[in-house]
C-alpha cells in the first residue's frame, strides 16, 4: 500500500512539472504566433492609399519618408528622388476646400471622382484617402504599399504607433531606455545589496540581524504602485533641485526607484546564501591567519558566488520586468535617451500604457506582443550571461 501511493505522489509531481512546462511553452507560442503578424502588415493604414499625379515617378517612400512628408520636414519631391516640385499634401478632410457641396453631392456620392479628378490634374500632389475614392486607378499613380520589415522595426528610432498614414513602429527608443534604465538600476542596488548581506551574515550581531532581515523583507512586499508614488513625490522632485532638470521624471529616477526595489531580493538571496558557507571552512581561514575581512573576500564569497549570482538574477529580471512605477517616474517619453537624466520609456511600461488601447489583431497589437517577445530573449539573455560569468569564476 505504502509503495502504491508513492507512486501516486510521484506521478502527481511528475504531471505539475510536465504541465508547467508545458504551459511555459504555450504561453511563449502564444507571444510568437501574435508577435509574427506584424510583419504581414502594411506600411501605409489599412483601407487607405498614397495617391500621386500619373507624372511623378517616385514608386516608394519608407516609413520615415512617409512621416516626414505629411509632418511637411520634407516639402520637394526633389528630397526623396523625384522631380523638383513642391509637396502639395491631401487628406479626405480637405476635399471641402477644392469642391463645393453641390460639386460632391448630398451623399457625398461624387466624392471620389472629385478627388482623382484633383490628383490627375495636380503635379505635386500626395493624396491620404480611403482606396474607394480613387475611381480610376490607372488615371493615378499609387505608391507601392510594402510590409513592415525588420529593419523598420528593430533599427526604427521613432515609436509612433497612432500616426497617419505610415505608423511607426520603430523599437530602438524602447530597448535602449529598458536597457538603460536596468542598468543603472543594478549598478546601483548591487554594491549596496552585497555589502547590507555581507554586514547581516558576517558582521552584525544577532539581535540587529534579526532586527533587519524582517524588516527586508517586508520591502519585497510593498507593492510596486507605493514605491512609484515614493519616487513621484521624493526622488522625482529632488533630482530636479539637484541636477537643476527642467523635469525631474527621467531614466535616473526610474533607475533609483527600481534599485531600492531590487534591494530586498538581492539582500536575502545573497545573505542566506553567504550563511550557508561552512563553519569549518571560515574556521580554516581564521587558522591560518586571515583577518575576518580576508576571510569573506577570499573563502565566503567564492563559496557563495551561486546563490550571489541567483540574487542578482533574480534583482535584474525585477528591474527589467517592473512596469507600474518605472512608468510613474521615467517621463514615458519614447525617445532614445543620450544620458540617464533624460526622459525615457521602457518596454514594460509601453506594454501596460497601450495594450488596452490597441485594435485587438491590428499592427499595434501586434507590435506590443513583439516587444513581449524582445523582452523575453532580454531576460533570457541577461540569465544566460550571468550563469556563464557565474560558472567561470567557479572554474
């Protein structure tokens, strides 16, 4: 009876593992499978045309191009390898001003052969509007409507997701400020954690160790709303004061604030790790004549470097992950960031602030499920990097 149910316990653990698993596997499947769409879709909004005068002979702008073109940076075909002639832009809401009531009907109903009318007889003309209202499409020359491709997205330095007509989708903004952020997180809450879990483990007393580890990890439970209104009212006021910033809400906050959050994981980690060194091998040391801090450099810590290195794993995979106060404090201006007192946005952030308002299956969905996966591989990347650092220096 005794070997039966053993064996009922060891197959119930061994179905929790394989459904664990199994459930990690579909859920990054699920991030793909909504991440590839992206590139199936078009540059220019869907439904819609760029309509030019049959005689211009420019066939295809980027995105970038596209933007620039109806935000009037570029206003001479000449800068985009046509003609030199003047931009001459068109949205359907403009037709009021070339055609009278009377001349587009009570329904509108003449509305597109108003408007090929007007391409076929304006030179310069870009005309934004809906496919249905290009009556005679051989009478006008549309641009050629590409996917978005990889170099748009990866290496595209602007995140516009709700432009007109060419949204942007460009990561670069994104990736830098959750790099940057991150990184500065950790440079930060690394020192500190290390030596508070070199103090609790090796140097203080009992009473104030068992005074200060409650009190730690109590910080981990705080909710991550409380430390973004800490930041708001605290860090994001005094580093304006100090760095004289015309806005305190920058990288450098967001970084501060995500360090004293990762603070309480890499503590207790590493701090119960160190704890765990052997007694006789501290002892040995002592023996042979090293100071108590010689001790810890020399024996403690190579000992202990495995929890270390899960601590700093496990504070990383917080900073980068962290969504709610990091989007409180870092400006949410997506932008690439030139220093760490500049406002910035990471992925989490973007992620939270706009999945609520993408179309579901559109390319801005599609695009937030991408970041999703970018900022899988950062992580895995991260994990795979700190194990490999961790696993020579045990050689």
């Amino acid at each position: 009876m005794k070997k039966v149910f053993e064996k009922i316990i060891e197959g119930i653990l061994a179905c929790s593992g394989f459904v664990t698993s199994l459930t990690i596997v579909l859920i990054v499947l699920f991030l793909f499978s909504e991440a590839v769409g992206l590139f199936h879709s078009r540059v220019i909004e869907e439904g819609y045309v760029l309509a030019l005068n049959k005689d211009n002979k420019v066939s295809e702008l980027t995105p970038v191009q596209i933007k620039d073109v109806f935000d009037e940076e570029i206003t001479n075909w000449r800068e985009v390898g046509g003609e030199n002639l003047p931009i001459r832009l068109f949205r359907l809401e403009d037709v009021t001003r070339y055609y009278t009531e009377e001349q587009l009907g009570a329904s509108y109903e003449n509305a597109g052969a108003c408007i090929t009318d007007l391409v076929e007889g304006t030179p310069g003309i870009v005309a934004f509007v809906p496919r249905q209202f290009i009556v005679r499409p051989d009478s006008v020359h549309l641009l050629r409507d590409n996917t978005i491709s990889l170099k748009d997205v990866f290496a595209g330095a602007e995140w516009f997701p709700t432009a007109t007509p060419a949204p942007q989708f460009g990561f670069l903004p994104l990736i830098t400020g959750t790099l940057w952020v991150s990184l500065f997180a950790i440079l930060i809450a690394l020192p500190f954690g290390l030596a508070v879990a070199v103090y609790m483990s090796e140097v203080a007393d009992h009473k104030i160790r068992n005074l200060m580890k409650p009190v730690i990890e109590l910080l981990s439970g705080i909710p991550s709303v409380v430390y973004g209104f800490f930041g708001l009212i605290v860090i994001v006021p005094l580093l304006q004061r100090v760095f004289d910033l015309p806005v305190g809400e920058s990288g450098l906050a967001g970084s501060i604030v995500l360090a004293i959050m990762a603070l309480p994981t890499i503590i207790t980690v590493t701090e119960d790790a160190m704890r765990n060194c052997p007694r006789a091998m501290r002892e040995a040391s002592l023996a042979l004549g090293a100071s108590q801090w010689q001790t810890i450099y020399k024996v403690v810590i190579p000992y202990s470097i495995s929890g270390i290195t899960s601590g700093v794993v496990l504070g990383i995979g917080r900073a980068v992950g962290e969504t709610m106060a990091v989007l409180m404090v870092t400006g949410n201006a997506a932008v690439i960031p030139h220093t760490i007192l500049e406002p910035l946005r990471t992925i989490p952030a973007t992620i939270a602030a706009e999945l609520g308002e993408a179309p579901a299956g559109g390319a801005h969905y599609e695009a937030l499920f991408l970041l999703g996966v970018v900022l899988f591989f950062i992580s895995l990347l991260i994990n795979f990097t700190v194990e490999a650092v961790s696993s020579g220096k045990r050689k």
